[in-house]
C-alpha cells in the first residue's frame, strides 16, 4: 500500500494522536495488516521457511532486507515493528507491575463443601 494510504489507515484506526492505541488496539491493526498482505488468504495454513536459528538472526535478516526496499514500503515495515515491539514492551512492564501487586497473596482454599 502507498505510504498516504498506510498514515490514513494509522490514524482513522488510532486517531490523529494515536489516542486510541492499546495492546489490543494494536494487535488486531496488526493482525488486520498480516491478513491483508498474505498470499496465502485468510485462515489458510502456509509453510514457514526460515533458516535462522535465533531471533538475533531473524532480525538481522529483516533489517538488511528493509534496507533494500522502496522509502514508502521501509517506512511502514520499520514502522510497524516500532509500534509492535514497544507496545510489547509497554505490556511486559504492566505484567510486572500487576505480578508485585499480587505477589504473596494466595488464592483461598476451596473445600468440599463449596
């Protein structure tokens, strides 16, 4: 998709602030996108062909191929994965949060009587 339409498609899902942005808000953007941008239709199983043996080296691998794609198409790609990984970030630190909030406290035992 052309980058005007990728900025119109963030900011009607998002607002023109990105107010509307979540974890859930932006997993189904993202979701929605991956869909659109399969071969392979929606629903349909494929075949994932990877070499790499790391993450490290799944990332690598993106970054140098981004670095081969058109502006507008890099912009999006390079995008997406900030907007993915930092949201990813942002959950990982409320977890954190929720679990010192809970820590010590147990559930209360069911007896047989219940």
């Amino acid at each position: 998709m052309e980058l005007g339409e990728f900025r119109a498609r963030v900011r009607a899902t998002f607002g023109e602030d990105l107010h509307r942005a979540s974890p859930a808000s932006i997993r189904d953007f993202l979701d929605t996108l991956a869909e659109e941008s399969s071969p392979h239709g929606s629903g349909q199983r494929f075949v994932i062909d990877e070499r790499a043996r790391s993450y490290e080296e799944v990332m690598r691998t993106f970054f140098c191929d981004v670095l081969e794609l058109p502006q507008g198409e890099a912009i999006q790609q390079l995008w997406v994965v900030a907007l993915e990984l930092s949201y990813a970030l942002i959950a990982s630190q409320d977890a954190e949060r929720l679990e010192s909030l809970f820590r010590g406290i147990e559930e209360p035992r069911r007896t047989d009587f219940e």
